[in-house]
C-alpha cells in the first residue's frame, strides 16, 4: 500500500468513527474526528503529489497548498474552513459550547464530502489510481 493509501484509509476510518458516534450523541467527538478525517484526507493528497508535509492540524493551511496543485480544491474551501477549529475546539470547554446534533451532522457531511473530492482527483484518469473509489 503507497503512503497516500495509508492516509486515505485512516481518513475514512476516522469519518465512519464520527458516523458511529453521532448515533451515541457524543458531539465534541464527532467533531474532532470530522476534522481529524478531513486534515487525513488533504494530507493524503499532498503525499500523492510528493509534497513534503508540515506537521499542521490547520486545515486552511493544507488546503492552500493542495489549491496550488488543483484550483478545483477552492469547491470544498467552506467545509475545509467548517471543520478547521475542531481540531483543538473542545480542548476547552469554557470557551467554547459543545457542538450539537446539526454542527455534529455538518462536520460528519463536510468530512465525507473533502474525502470523496480527494479520491476523485486521486483517481482521475491521468493518474491512474482507482483503489478507493466506491
């Protein structure tokens, strides 16, 4: 399995936990995995272009190199910006509300969405990689 495989796989790993939790209203945790899904699955794609990765939590920051690769990238900016501050949110609670059942939804949706952008363009014709289309 190559590197950015490895990263697509933990990436949709992460997204069906937060699907699982979402059941158990576990918010917080539904939201920091969403997040956690999407900066995996950004990650994955700057490894298969060969870019050398910073070690960032801060989905705008990836976000902005992987539009340098692709303009097409600037389709998911929203939801790239959505999920950004799940990463470190919830760390402290007295300054932030708990998300609830629809932040939880979004974040669950706008990860799912980044993933599935990322194996199209992994998977688009000139690069030959179909392994993780559904």
């Amino acid at each position: 399995m190559q590197e950015h495989e490895k990263g697509l796989q933990i990436a949709q790993e992460d997204a069906y936990v937060a699907k699982i939790l979402l059941k158990f209203e576990l918010f917080s945790s539904v939201a920091y995995h969403s997040q956690q899904a999407a900066e995996k699955a950004l990650k994955a794609y700057l490894v298969f272009k060969k870019h050398e990765l910073s070690k960032t939590h801060d989905l705008i920051k990836l976000f902005i190199v992987c539009k340098r690769f692709d303009l097409e990238f600037e389709k998911i900016y929203g939801m790239a910006e959505y999920l950004n501050p799940f990463a470190t949110k919830f760390r402290y609670p007295t300054e932030f509300d708990i998300p609830d059942l629809s932040d939880s939804r979004d974040a669950v949706k706008c990860a799912n969405v980044i993933i599935k952008f990322v194996l199209k363009k992994i998977a688009e014709p000139e690069t030959g990689q179909t392994r993780f289309l559904s």
